[in-house]
C-alpha cells in the first residue's frame, strides 16, 4: 500500500514543474493561492456521513474566496474552525485511499498537523457503543507472513533471514478457532499460522531506499496529551428512541488497529484485545499514521465506537443504528480537540 503511496509521490514530484503536466499551471496557482494562508491542519475523514456534521456545524465556516479544491479525484475543503485554518479531505475507504489521500494532502498543502476521526468497531469489553477514543498507538494488522502448513512457532518464516519478515510480532493461530477438536486439542487447519508483519516505512529525513520497520505508530505526544482533556466530556446517547445504557466518555486508550477488512467476527475481537491490547478497530487510521509518520507530521486519530465487533449477540451488526450517533460524537470531541489545541 505504502509503495503505491511514493509511486503517486514520484509522478507528482516529476511533473509539478511542467505547465502540460499532472498539475496545470491554474491548479498550482490556486495551491499557491491557497498556501499563503497556510500552515493548515489538515482534518482527514474516511466518509461522507462522517464528514458532513462537521461541514454542517457551525463551528466549521467555509473560506469564501477558495472553499474547495478538486484534485486526483479528491476535494480538499478550505476554511476555518474556532478561529483555525483547516483543510478538510474525505478519503474514502480503506488504507489504500486513506494512504493516498494523505499523502496527496501533504505534499500539495503546507500541514503543520493532522487531524483523523470517524467510526470504529470495538474490541474492548470495557467500553460500549457511542465513546470516543483516543488510541496512543496505531498499527496496521492487515499486513501478514501467511506460515506454510506443519511448520510452527519455531520455525523460521519464508524470507525472514534476509530481514524482509519477522516472528517478533506474534501470529493467530487458526486451528484455536475450529469448532473440533480431538482429544481436548485443536484439530491442525491447513490454514496454520498468520504472523503480523510491520510496515516498510522510509522517512523523510532517512537514507533514500534504505527500509526501517513500524508496527506500532505513535501519535504526537502534544496532542495526545492535549487529549486528555477531552475525556470529561459527554455525549449523545439515544439514536430516536434506542438509547445506550449510559452517556458515552471519551477516553484515551493504549492502541488501535486497522486493516482492508471489515471485523464483524467476535473471535477475531477478541483475539485483538487480548493479544495486542486494541480498542478501536478501523480500516484508514493506522495508513494516516504511516504516512504523517514518515513525513514527520503531527497526527491524532479519534474514533467512536459505532459497534461490538462481532456483536454480543445473534442480533445484526449495531453499526447499522449507531453509526450516525458515533459519528457525530466523533465530530464534537474532534471539534473540542481543535479548540484545546490552538487556546
């Protein structure tokens, strides 16, 4: 995903200077335009329900001269909220777009700082549908060493002794997951092991081409503690007449996950929280991470919880109800968030 990211890096770099090229002379002019009421920070939102009470709040108002600017099938959305010049982008689902559409944010524009929110499913028992939570860490689990079948834990991972895979991580074991079993043991799966991989990451103030490793990104330690301020806030708790069992918290939480798979499986929840220790489970967060990491970008993500991943019941995905809900708290602590970090 992230090589895809530096190839849309590569054909912008090689093509910025020339009037005929991916940019045209009047779309660098309106990024100039723009820039000098720059630095912004840059608010990344993965969909259009998520978005859209933001832009419909009036704590959001639109610049009047440049309110948007479409560019590589992306609309980046110029103005100010409390008092603060933003951009706000909608990327669209998936680490792959969220990736993309960073990046594209941050080489056109001068971002002093990143803002992520939307929805998540949950993995944390202690947690319940509508909080809000603010992840220290974020990592791609999507990212896998798929283990040939009879080989285990000690066996060394195709590729691993030349560095490009490791076993320090930890694997999901699929045959714990069967139904079967003989003898008071798991039945072998052919399906064997998944061993969790980091991402390649080449930084910008690295040796061009030369690969460092990221499992768990952090998020900037001024906003995280900035965050901490939030967590005495309340927030929406009734979707018309279903309502949750208490007013949803925000909290700041160890770690967060994302991945290209939407997690509607109860095992696999579990298997997340008790092995890494996740509260929110997304698909565009950690891709943000990667790239203001590796532009060395400030970056916070915050994500409501819109569901129980995998439910606690038989019952249909609670997403489907909450979601809205979620939504607009993720909205409200994001825009107290902003206001706390610019006082």
């Amino acid at each position: 995903m992230l090589g895809l990211v530096i190839l849309v890096w590569g054909v912008w770099s090689s093509t910025i200077g020339r009037a005929d090229g991916a940019i045209s002379t009047s779309t660098m002019q309106e990024i100039e335009r723009v820039n000098e009421k720059g630095p912004y920070l840059g608010i990344v939102v993965p969909n259009s329900f998520e978005m859209n009470p933001l832009l419909q709040s009036p704590s959001f108002v639109a610049d009047l001269q440049v309110p948007y600017l479409d560019y590589f099938g992306r609309r980046f959305r110029f103005g100010k909220v409390e008092k603060e010049e933003v951009i706000v982008v909608l990327t669209g689902l998936s680490m792959l777009n969220a990736g993309i559409t960073t990046q594209l944010l941050l080489t056109l524009f001068k971002v002093k700082g990143v803002l992520h929110y939307g929805v998540a499913g949950n993995a944390n028992p202690q947690l319940q549908i509508g909080d809000v939570t603010i992840p220290r860490y974020w990592a791609h689990t999507g990212l896998w060493n798929w283990q040939r079948y009879g080989d285990g834990p000690d066996d060394e991972l195709a590729l691993e002794s030349n560095g490009d895979y490791t076993r320090e991580i930890g694997y999901l074991r699929l045959a714990n997951y069967q139904n079967g079993s003989e003898n008071g043991k798991p039945v072998e799966n052919l399906l064997n092991n998944v061993w969790y991989q980091p991402e390649e990451v080449f930084p910008v103030d690295g040796i061009p081409e030369v690969r460092q490793h990221s499992f768990w990104v952090p998020v900037n330690k001024h906003y995280f503690k900035v965050a901490k301020r939030i967590e005495g806030m309340t927030f929406q708790r009734c979707v018309n007449s279903t309502c949750l069992p208490r007013a949803p918290k925000a909290v700041r939480v160890k770690r967060g996950a994302s991945a290209n798979a939407f997690v509607d499986n109860s095992a696999y929840r579990e298997f997340l929280y008790s092995k890494f220790n996740i509260t929110p489970i997304d698909m565009e967060s950690a891709a943000v991470a990667l790239v203001c990491h590796q532009q060395q970008i400030p970056f916070i993500a915050i994500r409501a919880l819109s569901d129980l991943a995998g439910g606690g019941s038989a019952v249909s995905n609670e997403a489907g109800i909450f979601a809205s809900l979620a939504a607009q708290n993720a909205v409200d602590a994001s825009l107290r968030f902003i206001t706390l970090l610019f006082a």
